[in-house]
C-alpha cells in the first residue's frame, strides 16, 4: 500500500455542524484554493495545529 493510501484508510470521519454563511465562506475560499470544502477544512486545520506547536502552549504548560 503507498503512502498515501495508508494515510487515506487511517483518516477519521468526524462529524461537523457548521452555519450556512462559515459553510459558504469556506466553500468560496476553497475554490479560490482549488479544494474542496473537505479538503479547506483539513488543510486549515492541519495549520492551525502546525502555528500551535511552534508558537503555542507548551506541553509542560497543560
């Protein structure tokens, strides 16, 4: 199995209410970066998680 595929089968489905205008503020922002609204929401996600290890709490702070 490749890489990403692996990654693909571990991935965990969550679900998530959001209001209809952050919906089509995300939507809109995802099309302007070529994902989909899925695929914002990670992306964002995963780089607010990235800004709070390197500027963030400190593990020793929790």
């Amino acid at each position: 199995m490749m890489a990403d595929e692996k990654e693909k089968s571990t991935k965990k489905q969550v679900p998530l209410r959001l209001s209809e205008k952050l919906y089509n503020e995300l939507m809109r922002w995802a099309e302007d970066d070529f994902r989909s609204v899925n695929g914002q929401i990670e992306y964002l996600l995963t780089e607010c998680v990235k800004y709070r290890r390197k500027h963030g709490k400190k593990d020793d702070e929790d």
